[in-house]
C-alpha cells in the first residue's frame, strides 16, 4: 500500500510538472539566436532589451564564434538542430538562401510597417537577396576608404586638403611620401591571401568596370597593375601580401605609413593612437568622372527555414531594425540604413571622417552574392598573391582567376 | 561462473579488461574518424550533406581533382622540405643541447630545465612572438643581420616567397629543439658509464667513443625521436596560421594547413579529407619507424 501510494503520488508530481511545462510553453514562444556578437556588442543587449518588454515572446541568445559561425550553422541545420535566427557575415549568406535553409522574408517584409527595403543602403540589401527574393536584413555594415596623414602631406609639399582623387594621383603621392631613410611608406593596405585580400581589391576592378565574373578585364588588369607598382616601387611594404587590415593600418597609425586603406572599425584605435592630423578620403577611382565602389562588410540577420515560429522570429528582427539608430550611439557599428544620420560624436577627426565613410557606403558593392564565394575569392587571393610576388603578370594571374571562378559558376 | 569473477579480478580476465578499455577508446576516438575521413576522401560532400553518411560515392575523383590542382606539386614539396628541415634543424641542435648539458657542468639540470620552456608555449604564442621578430621593417631579426652587417637591406621573412617557408622552419626548429634535447638527455643518461672508462682505459679518444659508444647506444632514442618529430612538424598547424597563413602565393602552404583552408575556408570538406589521407600513410610509415625503434625499450 505504501508503496502504491508513493507510485501514485510520484505519477501526479510528474503530470504537475509536464502540466506545468505545457503552460509555459503555451505562454511564451522561444526563439533561438546565435551571433558573434560579445556582451558589448549589439546583439546580446538587443534581445535583452527585448526580453524585457514581455512580448510573449522569449528570445535565448548564443554566442558562436567567427570562425565557427559558417561550419556550426550548417552543422545544425543538417541535423535538424539550428536556432531560429542567425547573424551571418554577408558574403556567406547566399550560401544558405541558395539551398533552402534561410526563409524567405519577401512576403513578410512587404506587409511590415517597420521594416522597409527603400531604407537601406543598395549594397548591404543586396547581400542580403537572391534570386530576387529577400532572405534577410542587414544588422550593420561598413566599407573601406583612403585614410592619410596630413601633416606628411604638408611636409612633402602635398596639399593637405586634396587627397589624391584618382590612381595616378594615389601611386603619385605614394612616391613623393615615401622616405625610407625615415621608416615611412606611402600607403598601407592589406593584400593577404584571405578574405582580407578580396575585400580589398574587389571594389579596384569594380571601379574599372569589371566584377568577379569578368575578373580579367582590362580595367582590372590595370588595377592589379597598380598594386604591382605599389608593392615593386616598394611604395607600400612587401609585408603587405601577409599583413591583416588591421596590422597595416597600426603602421599608419605610428607613422610609417602616410595613406592607409581600411574602415570605420579604425576609427577609435587611430583617434586615441595617430599623434598627427589625418583625414579621410573617398577611395580613388581610375580617372576622373569613373564609377565609384567600395567593399561592403558586416553580417546580416537571417531566419533559418526550419523555424517552428516564423513569424514571431520576424517580429524579433522587426525589433532589432527598430532599434538600428542606436547601432552607432551604443555599439559604434554603422547600421546599413540611409534613412538614419549618424549623430555627431563631438571628435573632429572621427565625425569627418564618418561622413566620408556614409558617403562612401551609397558606393558599396556586396561580395558575390554567390553560393560559391569562398572558392572564387579564393581564386582572386591566388591572382593577386601571384601577381604582386612578381610569379605571374597581373594579366596571366587575372587570366588563371577567370578560369577558375568560370569553373566555379559553371 | 566463479572461475570467470576470480579471472576478472585477478587473472587473464583482468589483463583483457585492461587492454579492451584504452582500445575501445582509442578504436571509437581515433579510429572510427579516421576511416570516416577515409570514406569521405571518395565522396561528394558539401556543407548541406555534411550531417548524413550517405553521401554519392564519387571514386578517386577527389584525388584526380587534387593532382590536377597546379598548387598540388609545390605544396607537398614545401612539407617535404618543413618536415625534413625542421627535423635536421631540431635533432643538431637538440643533440649539441643534450651533449652540452651532460657534460654536468653546475646548474646544468636547471639550465636544462629551463630550456623546456619554449615546448610548454602555445603554438599560437610562439608564432605571435615569432611574427614580431621575423617582420619586415621593424623585425628584431633583420635589425640583427642588419647590425652585424650580414645583409644590406631587409630581408622580408613572411613575405618573400625565397623566405617564408624558411621563416616556419626557423620558428618551428626553435619549439622543438627543446624536446628533442630532454629525450636524447634520456638517452645519454642511460648510457652506461663503465662503456666509456674501459674504452678510455683502452686509448679511445673522444671522437671515437662519440662514434663508437654514444652513438650506436643511441640508436632507439635517436629513431624514436626523429619518428615523433616527423608526426609533430606534420601537426605544425599554428606557425603557419600565425605567421605566414601559408603565403605568399601558397611559398609557405604546407599539407595539414591546406587541408583546413580547404575544409574550413572554402567547404570543400572532400578535398580537405583526401589530403589528410595523404598525409596519413607518411604519418604509418612514421609509426612503423617509432615503433620499430622502440621496441629493444620494452624488452630491455
């Protein structure tokens, strides 16, 4: 009898606790997102935030890391596993769209109030796309334009207020900063053979008049050309082909390089460390009167298709987009919407130098889409990397790309 | 049915459950991966079909593919030229260490002691401090050359594809010269001491009882040690991620980095596993060697 008893008791505390389980369950509708974002970055702070307001809808966050962001991803949709909402960095997420595994927002983002195509910038929204459809939001962005000493200028003769506008003019300047005697190279950028190296060179032969599909144009001929020039003139440092965005810029920022090409993620680390006036530039173009393009960075949001909850995981990112003017005042990340300025930080140099960086984002061109990317900016990285240790003309190598990336679009 | 209890604890019972657990560990963590690597090396797989085993099989299709790459030649050449130059590097100087240190001069297990240190760093940590000092314009190394007057300009260690793989083996030599010197140590010491005074007895000179005695006993360390070196520089991952990124132009690419960019850059998960099946036979013929070598140990 006793034991009976306690068996039956047992049963009811178990029906209790599911019975209780079930309630919570109806009550609040979880939605799983997982972004690099660490606890000072958008992310995390945007859905606590959310949280707070007790929608019904409760939002569990994940931090992955970048370089897992990719291979985890997968790795849970394959087996049934993924979170409801993943920020995924741009050029990989035509990967996804292309196969099925993000869901199509189209439908939804046509009918929201908040959300509106028309108020992003062309180039992150199109990352976004494919095959016409829309299968996420951008969550922030950011590009690359000219930074460069002022006071070098003035002390080679240089007018401080008249970057250089064109390639020419760019390898010109160049010349006549350099001083090996004093350390110093004309320009710092990045042509390493990863992603780095891609995002750096795309937005030359875009400016040309070519793209990744026509890779061995003329107009990009010319610009690896330039790179060349730059590198064999010993213009920039041959540590160039192995250096980050990030170490080259730190040369500038010590004074061993006069230009530098990078983006707004410098911005903080050069205010507190460039012991000179610097300015900002729009990147230069071929010739005067050239179409203007830049790289185009940052992740963007994105539903996976297997989602028990669409539409409350589109209403979660309906609240991150409302939330995008605070992208640059709480987080210091540029939010890819033109429809919001971006509010002055009460620093000279670092306002200047964001209106060149909104200015040059109208010009931004994503990477791709294409589901392939990694295996043709692959081969654009090989055409460079080839061509600037002097194993390859630029023509041969761009050729040797063509190929490859022909290969790879079938 | 009490046989078999009294076997478990004390007898052949227990000998195989000793045995059956480290195999069943090593057979489920080693071995199922690696024959899973095996099976994926003949098949189609991308991202998508990443989660399922049942994968199209595709044949020798992934090693036609990999040969007919033009970077293929050149990057099993430059892991030819890492694994045997950092193990040459590795060995002299770990064994000029080792003699040095058995001389027993003062302090001289201390010293040796300390020289561990550069084995118990991350790789990661290495590479970094090796990527300051092998810079271009503001390396230590090239301020050195410069200052001793052996070179005019500076040589660009990561960026010259004449230098970058060298720059590797110069940072993977200074990791592993310090292991090599404690087990080649190991080895000295086990040398008997009476060897030496009868051959002195007899008029050998110093070379000849290098030659004659240290040597020849050394022969199992000396195997031992040159089989774990292959297996350790064919693991080199780090140095190259943090110093060169297998560049310029793929001058510093190496097999087990290559595997990685290709399974974890570019997704071409196939590809990446047909390398690492490549790289698996050198490392069974490593094996064999270490072994072989150490076998007389176990007897001894």
């Amino acid at each position: 009898m006793a034991i009976r008893g306690s068996a039956i008791l047992g049963a009811l505390a178990l029906a209790g606790v599911s019975l209780f389980g079930l309630s919570a369950k109806a009550e609040d509708v979880t939605i799983n997102v997982w972004s690099l974002d660490r606890d000072i970055q958008p992310a995390p702070n945007l859905i606590a935030d959310f949280n707070k307001l007790n929608t019904g809808i409760k939002v569990e966050y994940r931090q992955i890391q970048f370089d897992d962001v990719v291979s985890e991803a997968m790795r849970a949709y394959s087996t049934g596993q993924a979170p409801d909402i993943i920020a995924i960095d741009n050029p990989e997420h035509a990967l996804f769209s292309s196969r099925g595994a993000f869901l199509d927002l189209t439908e939804m983002i046509a009918k929201s109030t908040v959300v509106k195509t028309s108020n992003y910038f062309p180039g992150p929204l199109a990352s976004t796309m494919w095959d016409g459809k829309n299968y996420g939001l951008p969550k922030a962005t950011n590009t690359i334009a000219l930074y460069y000493n002022k006071d070098m200028f003035k002390a080679k003769g240089l007018d401080p207020n008249k970057p250089p506008q064109t390639w020419d003019e760019l390898v010109d300047a160049a010349r006549k900063l350099t001083d090996p005697s004093a350390n110093v190279y004309g320009l710092a950028f990045s042509a390493k053979a990863n992603e780095e190296g891609t995002f750096q060179f795309l937005p030359w032969v875009q400016m040309a008049g070519g793209s990744y599909e026509h890779i061995n144009s003329e107009g990009a001929v010319k610009a690896l050309d330039i790179w060349k020039t730059i590198i064999a003139e010993k213009l920039a440092s041959p540590d160039t082909l192995t250096r980050g965005q990030w170490d080259s810029t730190g040369t500038f920022n010590s004074g061993n390089a006069a230009m530098a090409i990078s983006g707004p993620w410098e911005l903080d680390r050069m205010v507190s460390e460039a012991k000179f006036d610097w300015g900002a530039a729009l990147l230069p173009v071929p010739e005067v009167g050239a179409e203007r393009s830049s790289a185009m960075g940052d992740f963007n949001w994105a539903i996976f298709s297997n989602t028990q909850h669409p539409a409350e995981a589109f209403k979660v990112l309906e609240y991150f987009a409302s939330q995008d003017d605070r992208m640059f005042k709480d987080f210091g990340q540029l939010p890819a919407r033109s429809d919001i300025a971006i509010p002055e930080t009460g620093v000279p140099l670092k306002d200047a130098a964001l209106k060149v960086f909104i200015e040059q984002l109208k010009f931004a061109k994503p990477r791709g889409p294409h589901p392939e990317w990694p295996k043709i900016s692959k081969a654009i990285q090989d055409a460079i990397q080839a061509a600037l240790t002097g194993q390859m003309t630029s023509k041969e190598a761009l050729d040797q790309a063509a190929e490859k990336i022909k290969a790879v679009l079938g | 049915m009490k046989r078999f209890l009294s076997s478990i604890i004390d007898g052949r019972g227990f000998d195989i459950g000793l045995v059956s657990l480290p195999l069943a560990f090593l057979l489920t963590l080693s071995g199922l991966p690696l024959l899973y690597n095996i099976v994926m090396s003949f098949q189609e797989v991308d991202m998508f079909s990443l989660g399922s085993f049942w994968r199209p099989f595709v044949g020798f299709k992934n090693y036609r593919d990999l040969f007919a790459q033009p970077e293929t030649w050149p990057i099993l050449a430059n892991t030819a030229t890492f694994v045997v130059a950092s193990i040459v590097g590795q060995f002299l100087v770990g064994f000029g260490l080792a003699l040095f240190f058995w001389t027993n001069f003062p302090g001289a297990s201390w010293l040796r002691g300390l020289f561990l240190v550069s084995w118990v760093m991350p790789g990661l940590v290495v590479g970094a401090i090796w990527n300051w000092i092998l810079s271009g314009d503001f390396g230590v190394l090239n301020f050195i050359l410069r200052e001793t007057g052996l070179i005019d300009g500076n040589i660009f260690w990561r960026s010259d594809p004449g230098f970058s793989l060298w720059a590797v083996i110069i940072a993977n030599i200074w990791l592993g010269t310090s292991f090599n010197m404690i087990l080649l140590s190991v080895g000295l010491s086990a040398i008997p001491r009476d060897l030496y005074e009868a051959s002195e007895l007899d008029g050998a000179n110093v070379w000849q009882r290098f030659w004659t005695i240290t040597l020849p006993m050394m022969r199992s360390s000396i195997g031992a040690i040159i089989a774990l070196g292959l297996i350790f520089t064919l693991q080199q991952f780090d140095l190259f991620a943090a110093i060169t990124s297998g560049g310029p132009n793929n001058a510093s690419n190496v097999t087990q980095y290559w595997a990685w960019d290709l399974s974890f850059r570019q997704y071409d998960f196939a590809k990446g596993a047909t390398i690492s099946v490549i790289m698996i036979v050198f490392v069974m013929i490593a094996s064999v060697v270490y072994v072989r070598s150490t076998r007389h140990e176990v007897r001894g």
